[in-house]
C-alpha cells in the first residue's frame, strides 16, 4: 500500500466519524457532502474513476440537496402548523 493510499483511506475514516458524530442534521448534511468528496478521492487513489464519479454525483450532490430540500420543507410545514 503506497502512502497517499492510507492518508486517503484515513481521510474517508475520520470524515466519517464526523459525520456520526455531528448531532444536527444540517451540519450533518454538510459533512457527509465532504466525506463524499474524500470517497471520491479514495477511488480515484485506488484507480476507479467510474465509481469516483457516481460517488461524486450521489454523495457530494444529490443527497445534501435532497436532505435540505427536505429539512427545509419540514421546517416550513411546522412553521405553518404553529400559525
């Protein structure tokens, strides 16, 4: 295993931590953005460029819109609600 193999695998790992770790769902969001974008590069380390870009794709757009898009939308039907 060549060195910029286990920094990169050692990103993937404490991002993820962070992402467990993070307690609200907008930081959270956030997080799991930029651990997608450290998958992406641990794909890319490991010669799969296919994979890096569904990762990229998926994780580091798809999703965070998806989550806030939802968070948001919760946010103003509770906001109604209290009306």
């Amino acid at each position: 295993m060549i060195p910029l193999q286990s920094v990169a695998i050692l990103f993937v790992a404490l991002g993820a931590l962070c992402v467990v770790l993070a307690r609200d769902v907008v930081r959270q969001a956030l997080l799991f953005s930029v651990y997608g974008f450290g998958l992406v590069v641990l794909f890319m380390v490991f010669q799969a460029p296919d994979v890096a870009l569904s990762a990229l794709v998926v994780s580091g757009i798809a999703y965070p819109l998806v989550l806030v898009g939802a968070i948001a939308r919760v946010a103003a039907h509770k906001k109604r609600r209290a009306e």
